[in-house]
C-alpha cells in the first residue's frame, strides 16, 4: 500500500495530504492514516465479495471469476468513497488548485527535486506527463492527472471516488491473474495478495482509462459518466451471478470442493470494521465538523446515502449470503439422499 501510494503521487501528483514531521523524509503528501487506511478498506472488500462469490460457486465458475474484480471494486468504492467526498472541504489533503499545483514548500520538497532520478522519465516530465518537483519545492500534478481531476462537485473531484472502484478491481483482478482457483476458497496465500498489490498500479490504469473514454465518447461529463459506469459495473455483477445461477441449475453433475470455514458463516467483526469506519467518517460531517464551512445539504445527502447503501450490501454479505449458503447446502445433500 505505501508503494501504491508513494508511486500514484510522484507519478500522477494527485493529491497532498496533511502530512505528519515524519512522513515528508519518506514519501511527501503522504499521511500514517491514510497508507493505513488500505489495509481494511482492501481487507473487508475482498473478504465480503469472496463471501458472495462463494454462495454462488459450483463445479464451473468462469462467470464468478469475471464478476469478482467488479464486486470487490464496487465495495471498495462504497467503503472509500464517504472518506474521499468530504476530504477537501475537511481539509483532509488538496487537490490540484487552478495552476496545477497540489503542494509547495522550499524546506519539505525542495530536496525532492527531479524525482524519481529515472532517465527514462525525463521526456515525460518535460512534457508534464508524470508528476514534477522544482527546485522552489512546488508539486505540479501530471497533465493527464490533472485532466481527471478538473471536474469538480463540493470541492472533491468528481472522478476521485471512481479511484476507489479501480484500485479494488486492481487488485481482485490481480489475485485471479495470480491463480483463479484460489479465490473459491480463501484470496490465496500471502505472497500472492502481496504480488496483486504490485501489480494495481498498473491494472488499476484499465478502468479509468475506459470511463474516461466512455465519457469522451458519448460527450458526458463526469458527473454523468462515473455513476454511468458504475451503473455498468453492477448491471454486469448481477448478469454474471444470474448467469451462473442458472448454469448451475443445468449442471448435472457437481463438485466438491473445500471452503474457508470463515466464509460460511456469520461474520459480525468484519461488519464492524465498514460500520466503525462510517460511523467515523459520517460524523466529521454533522457534529465533529473540523471547518467552519457550511456543509452542503446535497454533500450530506450524498455522504450519507452513499454510506448507508454500502452498509447494507455489508450486512447482506456478512449476515444473509451465508445463511443462504448454508441453507442451499443442506438442501442439496438432502436431495442427495
């Protein structure tokens, strides 16, 4: 995670945190909270979309891999995105302000200057492609970046939230990339959620790359486009399981195959986790406000909807998608019988 982070800054200049005295010797713009907010922000939505995943699975699951990088990415984006939305009005971190700058400090970046020390990307910083630092310590973000983040809604990009979806489809398509089988019964050993991580800078690129060029092509503006193809994104999740559902009814004959026991049953702590986390985050916006900014009724509304819509496919997936599981179970080797 703090590679992810530490190369979507210096390569995209997306954003600056409010750092600690620490972190600028390591990684600028960065913050201890926010590298550790990864950690269950990945966690619970892998762990809750293996969950749907397994409730559906049978002896042939090419749709359940398809629709697994779209699930986890789509619990991603509901567990990040209250976080994302109220950050700049909060003064969480800055985005690119109108000349494209997201930070500038002589004393803390000026000794970052012309990083990374990569040849290969002295064209591409010339040409703005990547993120620069002068001499003067002032942080510009990347043209391309800065394109994405242009479009503004309550002072947060509108594009921002849509990060979310694509790192968590990053890395889910990275474990099945890594080996698919695995995923049916836990996300796979360690080194290989490890190597998935590397490997989201990269994947992650895909889906923005496509919503942005849908976007461009049908002329919408983001605020169209991004729940557009979100909209996409879960039309497709629900096609692929109902899919699978019915090959499954077709199927005559059925394999077994061994299931993390945790999978199967009733999870209240992995609810907890999303649950603390927005309650956390809802409340800067009602009574913890860190800002004498008036907050915007439609900032609210949206925060709020958006946090308890994820809640509840959460609680589907912690709670009801197991019991289901289970009771499908007993059904099946009862007709066995």
């Amino acid at each position: 995670t703090i590679v992810f982070e530490h190369m979507s800054l210096f390569l995209g200049g997306t954003h600056c945190h409010a750092t600690s005295s620490i972190l600028p010797r390591i990684t600028p713009c960065s913050s201890i909270n926010s590298i550790l907010f990864y950690v269950p922000w990945i966690y619970t939505s892998i762990e809750a979309a293996l969950r749907i995943i397994i409730q559906h699975k049978h002896n042939n699951n090419t749709f359940l891999i398809i629709a697994f990088p779209f699930l986890v990415g789509l619990l991603q984006f509901g567990f990040g995105t209250v976080y994302e939305m109220q950050g700049p009005i909060n003064n969480f971190w800055k985005w690119p302000d109108e000349y494209g700058i997201i930070a500038q400090s002589s004393t803390l970046l000026s000794s970052w200057n012309n990083y990374p020390p990569i040849s290969l990307l002295n064209d591409a910083k010339d040409l703005q492609e990547v993120a620069t630092i002068d001499i003067n310590g002032i942080f510009r973000v990347s043209k391309h970046a800065g394109g994405a983040l242009q479009q503004r809604l309550y002072k947060f990009p509108i594009f921002a939230p849509y990060f979310h979806f694509a790192f968590g489809f990053a890395w889910a398509m990275g474990l099945v990339l890594l080996g698919s089988n695995s995923i049916f019964t836990t996300a796979g050993s360690l080194k290989n959620i490890m190597l998935a991580g590397l490997m989201t800078p990269i994947l992650f690129l895909f889906p923005i790359w496509i919503t942005r060029g849908m976007s461009d092509a049908l002329n919408l503006p983001y605020s169209y486009g991004v729940p557009l193809s979100l909209l996409v994104s879960i039309l497709l999740v629900l096609f692929l399981l109902r899919r699978n559902n019915n090959k499954q009814t077709t199927t005559t004959t059925t394999t077994t195959t061994t299931t993390h026991p945790s999978l199967t049953t009733s999870d209240p702590l992995l609810f907890s986790i999303s649950f603390i986390m927005h309650a956390f985050m809802v409340s800067f916006l009602f009574y913890r406000k860190v800002t004498t900014t008036i907050i915007p009724f439609g900032l609210l509304l949206l925060v709020t909807s958006t946090s308890i819509i994820h809640l509840s496919a959460q609680y589907y997936c912690c709670f009801v998608c197991c019991t289901t599981s289970n009771n499908n179970n007993a059904k099946s080797k009862s007709k066995s019988k």
